[in-house]
C-alpha cells in the first residue's frame, strides 16, 4: 500500500509542475483565464493532496527524510 502511495504522491507533483509551468506560460502570453483556470482548480487542489500523501510517507522509508 505504501508503494501506490508513493506513486500517487509522484503523479501529483508531476501534474502540479506541469500546471505551474503552464501557469507561468499563460501569465508571460497574458492569459489570464487560462492563468486563473490553473492556479485555481488544478494547483490550489494538488497542493493539499500532495502534502497529505507526504506527510503520511513521511514515517516509511518511500521518502527521503526532511
């Protein structure tokens, strides 16, 4: 179980480096709905998810040590 943990909290911070860079991307072309549409649903939503999953890995040996 804690291997599809660690896989899940490995999507997450995939999705939420690509919504970053397309974030950045849509701020610099001056976009702002798309710029809004990432921060606000796909950002603010993974950043919770991800610190959860982190946070209960933190005990395993799945993650390296803060």
């Amino acid at each position: 179980m804690p291997s599809q943990l660690a896989r899940l909290l490995e999507a997450h911070e995939i999705i939420l480096r690509a919504a970053h860079e397309g974030a950045q991307a849509a701020d610099e072309a001056g976009d702002d709905g798309t710029n809004d549409l990432l921060v606000s649903d796909i950002i603010r939503t993974n950043e919770p998810q991800v610190w959860f999953l982190a946070e209960h890995l933190a005990a395993t040996d799945l993650l390296p040590p803060k």
